[in-house]
C-alpha cells in the first residue's frame, strides 16, 4: 500500500492504495466519486473516461501509480452546474436512454472537442469509437457534440 | 421433460417469453382514496398532501382475479406539487416518464411542477413490476387516465363549489383549476383541504379529457433523468455504497451444473483488502432460472482488490455432463433435424399436397448463434441482510418482485422482511429480470454479516448469462405453375427457455413470437418444431425469438418475391389480402399467445400492417432509383402487438466497408405516449439490432464460453452504426403497445435483403460473413 496525493476537479485528495489499483477504483471505491462508471475493466467500452492533464484516459486500465501529478478531471468536475456545451446539448437532444455509458460519452467527446472544436461527422466517429453504448444512442451523440461545437 | 420452474408459476408474469398464457395484462383498476401514512412510506409529502391510490386487478394464470395494493399513487400537496409514484424499473425506454406523463395530462397539471418517484419491488403493493416484454404503456395506459381524470374531477368539484358554479363550466390547466371563459382561477394547492374529505367520483361519472386537448401525451417530453445522467449523478446499482460494506466478486463455474471439489483460497486471502472467502451452493442441473451459479466469492475492502482475489483463486471443479458440449456442433445437429417432421404447432390446408403438386420449391435453412445481453452496466446488487434475517436490497432489476421472492427464499423468511430498492438500470434487455445476482449479493451479505456489493466483471458478465438461444430454421415455399405462393413450411428448432439436458422443443409461447402467427394469405402452411437440448442458461434477448423468426420468413419472403419476379413491398400487400383480423382459429395446435392479450382486444389486423408497409414505401421512396453502390432492403413484422415495417439502405465506402446510411421505421404502436421516447426506441433497436445482425454471437467449446470481453463479442461501436435513422410514427387512436422490442426483429432482415441486393450475395446465418 501506498500513499498518493492526487488532484482531481482541482482539489487534491489523499488516498492510500496498492501501485496497480486503476484509476477507476480509487474514484468509485475510495473516494465515493460514483460519476465515473464500470463497463469493461479493459479499455475496450470507455464508460471510464475521464481526463488527465485534458487527456481522455481509460481510467479502468490507468494504475493509480501511473497519474503522478497529473491533473484528474472526472464528470463530476466537467462544470458546476451541468452547464457545460456538451452536457446542455446532452440534455436538449435527449440523448441518454440507459444513461450508463454517458458519463464516459460525455468525457470522452469533451476531450475531442477541447482539440478540435469544429469536427466534421466523420471525425467524431473516429474519436468515439472508443465508447460504446449497447442502447444505441449512436445518432443522437452524434447530434449533441455537432450542436455542442456550434456553441463552443 | 421441461424442468418444473415453480418461480414462473408463482411470479406468472416472467412467463411473457417463456410463453405460457399466464402473464398479466391489467383488467380493472380502482381509485381510492389513499392514506397519507401509506405514502409517506414511500416518500415524502408535502404537509396537508391529498392523495389517491389505484389498485390494480389482473389476471392471474388460471384466469382468476388478482388486486394488488395501490400500485400508483399520486399526490397533490398544498405546495401545489403533484408528486406520481412511478412503478416500473427505468432501464433506457423512458418508462419512468411515460406512465407519469398520462397522469398528469389527463389531470391538466403543470409538467413542471410534477415530482417523479420510484417505487420499491414489493408486488402486494403494486402489483406486477416487470419491465419485460414491452408491456407497461399497453398495461397502464388506461388505469393512469382513470386516476388523474378522478383528482382532476374532484379538484373542479371543489372550485365549483368555491365559484358557485357548475362542474362542468371548469376545466384544468398547468395545476390550476380555471373557470372557462373567464380568467379566473385556482391551483391545485388551495384547493387540497376541500378534496381531503370529498367522495371519489364513480369512474361512471368520470369524462376523460379529448385526445386533442392533451399537451404531454403524443408529443416529445424529455426524460425526467436526463440532466443527472449528463452530470454523472444518476445512481445505478453499482452507486449505492453502504457503511462497512464489503464487494464480492465471484468465480464461478465454468460449464454450467459445474460443482465445486476443492479451492485454495491462501494466495486470495494474501491480498491487501480481501477480507474474506465464501462459497455459493448452486443448484447444479437444472441451473434454474432464479438461482446463482455454484462459486467462490471473494470478499474485500474495494472492488480491485476482489478483482485480484477471485484471479488468485484455486479450484477444482467437477465440470459435469455439459464440459463436452460444443455449440457449432449443437447447431448442426440441430440444422440436420429441420429436415424430418417435427411436431406441428399450426396447420392449414394440406401443405405436404401442395408440394407434391407444385410447380417449384424453394428450400431455405437459416441458422443464429448464442447471444449476450451485454448491458454496458454489468450484473451488480447491494444487499444488507442483518442478524434477524431481514434484509434491505439495491438493485438494478427489471423484475423486483421476482428477486425479493428469491431472495426471501434463500434466506429463509418471509418476503414482508425483504425491502428492495430498484435502483436505474444501465440497461436490462431481458437480462436483468433474472434474480441471481441479487441473490448472490444476499447469500454473501449473511455469510459476511455486513452489507455486501457483488459486482460482476464484463468477463462475469459475457460467461454467465442467460443466452439468447441459438436457432436452426428450415422454410419450404412452394409455387404453383403462375407463380403463385401456395404453401410455407417453417421447421424451427433452438433451446427453450428453461429447457435442461433433456430434449424438449421449444414453448408455445416461444413459436407465437414471429413463427406460428405468420399473418399472410397462403393457401397451405405447415409449422414443425423441433426438439433440443439446453446446455447453458437461456432466457429472453430484447423480442426474444423474434429475432431469429423474423430473420429466417423475411429474408425468405424476399428471396420467393425475387423468384416470382415480383417487387417484395408489392408481395407483402397482396400476401396480406384483404383487410381483416387474423384469429388462427382451428389452425393452432393449442392457444395463441398473442402476448398475453385476447386475440379480440388485439387482433391480427392486416389493415394495420399494410398501412405501415405503405408508409415504408412511400418515405423510403422505395422505388426510387438509387445510384450505383447503393440497394434498399425491406422487412415487416409484428411483434408485441406494434406493427412495424422497416427498409435498410447500404453502401460500401470507399474502403470497402459495408455502410448503414439511412434506416426507414414505420411503427404503428397505438397511441404513442412519448413520441421522443418512440424514436428513441426504434433508434437504439437498429443499433441493437446491427450488433446482432453483423457482429456479435457467444459460442461454447467443451462447455465454456469462448468471447471474453469486448474485443470478443463485439457491439458496433459508432463508424458502424447505422447514419441516419428516420423514425415515422402512424397517428393511431389504438391502444397503445410496446415499443421497446419491435423494431430489433425487422431491421436483421431488411439489412439482409438489402446487402443481397447490393452485393448479390444472400446471408443465412447470424452473424453475417460478409
Ligand atoms: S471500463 Fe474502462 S474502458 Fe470499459
Ligand atoms: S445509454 Fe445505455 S449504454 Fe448508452
């Protein structure tokens, strides 16, 4: 066990925890941070997403020991109020069904847009290949990060 | 021998799929006048609150009466809140919105100003909470009139008597009581101590408000949890974490019936945070439906180190009769059998003399694997079972009542001792309506004295569900010398649900979805199923075996419409005939299902489906002529009652790539609540409905599941799915049916018949190769 001081939504937490306990369990087990969600424990559905230094990371398959100083931001931190561009476009597009794979959906497509604020249709098919959704919310997504990149 | 399934018979509504005609449509509801204290049990109310209940008759599996406890409750609080107590589980169709929305239009209140609740699964309370099967809008819709038309009513009472007015010169709107003409009115909330006392109008005396004059029903209202969801704050049942707690996860047998012989467990209990090592006793054969699987749980402080403990795990297993079971070679045997008679479940006319007079036969064999449900949320429930046996649950379950049964039944006590708390579901698809895993989290939680979260791994997840079944099909056509259709036989043969190592064919149930209520006009049909023996746990997929049923006749039809020369929306309308209500009548061996309704209050109506395949036709423009590397194709079924027609158009990108650019739906579901949630239905059903056509299936070898995670079985992911999805809703004062299930079982075929018409190439196995 170990002792790491991390920095997530601009606070900085203190955890102790084994060197290869990922990411995604230091915020949901030890920290109570329940935004960020449990699909696949291998970086292949993305419900993990979070940011690292504005990285979208797989925090499923991200060793606590591997984050250093590096600034976490989890759905929980994207903003205050839920009014962040994409969360309103989230909303006014009704894009959630299960819900489930949203906050890693939601994250996963900030990141993207962080770097690229106006993408074409074919680029955020790329950048969210690696989300997946099994309620097929695929369209409306789509839709929402088109409408968010308009008011970005 | 099917093994006895005594739950099914008890919980009669998870028999849906399975079949038999024992689920539970509401037949009559009451409106009463509730108890402030039976509210408050389940939520808060605001002082002075008047509240009503609504009880809820259905039938039970003999036919008998069953009244449940109010099933609903809605209030109206002196803070001119109405707070609706929803009572279905939410698992992505919008249910927990839906149900309300009928509420409060019928009311005339202020959407706004309405608090959405979700009840616990107690079933003496609210009668049958399954959210299987497409069936809560079609069960609920008019006993959620019946109860906002009787607030609504008194609410006019008592401002009449305030106005000195008549009754019927007021009306309701946004929360107010208004006088018609005049620009008086009165909220709801002052007027709640005068209904407090006032008699519950006789449902005679009660006019619902015109369809026309509705706000909320029939248009797009958004989600009530949409914006918690965007914000991460939403709870599913992994969220809810207790004092103390410990989280298990299980390794448990391989093959299905597996018994534990030995494990060593030192190396697990070596790891940081694991606490403690449990087994779980399972059933063996027959799996059961409502029982875990035999494992060994391991027990810690967090999840990773759970995970780390069941992979350090040693056991010893007795694999039992299943460790030789190969799928593939399952699935042959199965395909070889659709070639001798089965066991006729429907007949007209004399199809073995069509064929020997016909002019030409075409003989077709389809085949479909095992799937996983593969919900993005994995299987995980919270239970806190203390020391006097009672026990409190969190759980993601479609089927409440069925798991505080189990679990009462496992820990040995009453069910009034089992509180369960429905938690969101990150979707269910059928797999959730299972209660094992909630079992599990309640053995454990006993065995270790402290509340325990199990969390099933996707690796859990893809190796231990209660499968889609996989499927062998037959189907015969034969033409006379014009050409014309005179005689189908469809053999069908896969894994019942509940079936075990003994050969059984599949329920009737099973055939009544898309198999033997084939609607169209030839003169000699003949359907033959077959018998099979399960090796694993089956259950029930979004549309269950509608998927491989409609599979296999649309994709036939096509092909017989090809041979014929003639257009296949053309042939689907003339197959169709006339417009009448198909009863089967002297035609099926034993009943028709018809999902549980009387054939009477939902008839096979001809009428409906050409309507909808008219409407494909046209929005579609299916005769349009699409530029090279482009082809339409087109499909019809009905299934829970909807009646949907569906064209798929493909493409090849310039790499190659098979491309969905545009989907057409034509739905008839009766009167569409939710229209937005409609749409959003029929959008997910095509992706669903992609993943199963094109990507996914689970195959067994020596007993064991072969696809791990998600780099195994594979769910499209967003460059795959289909582009635009273009959902047509025809206005229908009908009642209204589900929406949840029917658009998977057309879109596999209209896909299908849309790659042969671009590639000339036809697919007749599931997954498709190309
Ligand atoms: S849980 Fe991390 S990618 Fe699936
Ligand atoms: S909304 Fe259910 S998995 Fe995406």
């Amino acid at each position: 066990m170990q002792n790491y001081t991390l920095s997530i939504n601009g606070k900085s937490q203190d955890v102790t925890a084994s060197e290869d306990m990922p990411l995604l369990w230091v915020l949901r087990d030890l920290l109570d941070m329940k935004g960020t969600k449990f699909g696949c424990g291998q970086a292949l559905c993305g419900a993990c997403t979070v940011h690292l230094d504005g990285e979208a990371v797989r925090s499923c398959s991200l060793p606590i020991s591997q984050v250093g100083s590096g600034k976490i931001t989890t759905i929980e931190g994207l903003s205050e109020t839920g009014d962040h561009p994409l969360q309103k476009a989230w909303v006014d597009h009704v894009v959630p069904q299960c819900g489930y794979c949203q906050s890693g959906q939601i994250m996963n497509a900030a990141a993207f847009l962080a770097k690229n604020p106006s993408p074409s249709e074919s680029q955020i098919e790329s950048a969210m290949e690696g989300n997946l959704c099994r309620c097929g919310t695929y369209n409306r997504i789509k839709d929402a990060i088109l409408t968010a990149s308009k008011s970005l | 021998m099917m093994p006895k399934l005594p739950f099914l018979k008890k919980h009669a509504s998870t028999s849906l799929s399975t079949g038999s005609s024992t689920f539970n449509p509401v037949d009559r509801s009451e409106i009463f006048r509730a108890s402030r204290r039976d509210f408050l049990k389940i939520g808060s109310l605001a002082a002075g609150g008047f509240v009503l209940g609504v009880n809820f008759q259905c039938s039970g599996p003999k036919g008998e009466l069953i009244t449940f406890a109010p099933n609903v409750f809605v209030s109206i609080g002196s803070d001119n809140i109405v707070t609706i107590l929803a009572h279905r589980s939410e698992m992505g169709t919008g249910i927990r919105t839906s149900l309300p929305m009928i509420v409060a239009d019928e009311l005339g209140a202020d959407w706004s100003k309405v608090k959405i609740m979700q009840a616990e699964g107690d079933e003496d309370k609210y009668g049958n909470q399954n959210t299987d099967g497409s069936f809560s809008v079609r069960m609920f819709y008019e006993p959620m009139k019946k109860a906002g038309a009787t607030a609504r009513h008194m609410l006019m009472q008592a401002a009449a008597t305030e106005w000195g007015v008549a009754p019927s010169e007021c009306d309701t709107e946004a929360s107010h009581v208004v006088l018609k003409g005049s620009s008086k009115k009165i909220p709801f909330g002052d007027l709640v101590s005068q209904i407090q006392t006032m008699e519950i109008p006789k449902p005679e005396s009660l006019v619902m408000k015109d369809f026309s004059s509705y706000k909320l029903v029939g248009t797009d209202v958004p989600i009530f949890d949409a914006k918690d969801i965007a914000m991460g704050k939403a709870k599913f049942g992994a969220d809810v974490s207790l004092p103390n707690m410990l989280i298990a996860v299980v390794q448990r047998s391989p093959v299905v019936g597996a018994k534990v012989v030995s494990y060593k467990d030192e190396n697990a209990l070596a790891i940081s945070g694991v606490k403690k090592v449990v087994k779980i006793d399972g059933p063996g054969l027959p799996a059961g439906l409502d029982q875990p699987l035999e494992g060994i749980a391991v027990l810690a402080e967090n999840t990773w180190a759970a995970i780390k403990g069941s992979q350090a795990l040693e056991i010893e297993w007795d694999l039992g009769p299943n460790q030789t079971y190969n799928s593939a070679n399952q699935l042959q045997e199965m395909l070889k059998s659709t070639s001798s008679s089965g066991t006729v479940k429907r007949e007209r006319g004399n199809f073995n003399q069509a064929k020997s007079s016909s002019g030409k036969i075409i003989e077709k064999t389809y085949l479909a694997p095992f799937y996983a449900h593969a919900t993005v949320e994995p299987p995980a429930a919270i239970a806190d079972v203390k020391a006097d046996g009672s026990a409190e649950i969190w759980a993601p379950s479609q089927h409440p009542q069925w798991a505080r049964g189990a679990v009462a039944g496992v820990l040995g006590v009453d069910v009034s001792k089992v509180r369960l708390n429905v938690t969101l579901l990150g979707g269910g698809f059928g797999r959730k309506s299972k209660p094992d895993y909630v079992v599990e989290a309640a053995l454990l939680s006993k065995a270790a004295g402290v509340p325990v979260r199990v969390q099933w791994t996707r690796e859990c997840d893809l190796h231990h569900d209660y499968y889609h079944s996989q499927s062998a099909q037959r189907i015969v056509a034969t033409l006379d010398g014009a050409g014309n259709l005179t005689g189908w036989n469809h053999h069908t043969v896969f894994p019942a649900i509940g079936a075990g190592l003994d050969a059984a064919p599949p329920s009737d149930g099973e055939l009544d979805l898309g198999c033997r209520d084939f609607p169209y006009d030839v003169p000699n049909i003949k359907i033959e199923a077959h018998e099979t023996t399960a090796h694993t746990r089956v259950g029930w997929l979004r549309s269950v075996s509608n998927i491989h049923h409609a599979f296999a006749i649309c994709t036939m039809l096509d092909e017989i419409a090809e041979t014929r020369g003639i257009d296949p929306i053309d042939q689907a309308l003339q197959l169709l005939g006339e417009d009448k209500d198909i009863t089967f009548a002297g035609e099926m061996v034993g009943d028709y299902g018809n999902y549980g309704e009387k054939i009477e209050d939902f008839p096979w109506s001809t009428a409906r489906m050409k309507k909808v395949i008219q409407t494909v036709a046209e929005k579609s423009n299916w005769k349009q002529n699409l530029s090279a590397g482009k082809a339409m194709g087109f499909a019809a079924h009905r299934s829970f009652l909807t009646y949907v027609a569906c064209v798929v158009m493909v493409e090849n990108d310039a790499a190659g790539n098979l491309i969905i650019p545009e989907v057409h739906y034509v739905v008839d579901c009766g009167i569409g609540v939710n229209t937005d949630r409609i749409r959003s239905q029929f959008e997910g059903g095509a992706q669903f409905a992609t993943s199963l056509a094109m990507t996914s299936a689970i195959t067994f070898e020596n007993g064991k599941v072969q696809q791990n995670n998600f780099d195994t079985y594979k769910i499209i992911r967003m460059p795959q799915s289909p582009k635009k999805i273009h959902v047509h809703i025809v206005p229908s004062m009908e009642k209204p049916t589900g929406v949840g299930e029917p658009p998977v079982p057309p879109f596999i075929p209209a896909l299908a018949n849309a790659i042969y018409k671009l590639s000339g190439k036809r697919n007749y196995e599931l997954p498709f190769k190309a």
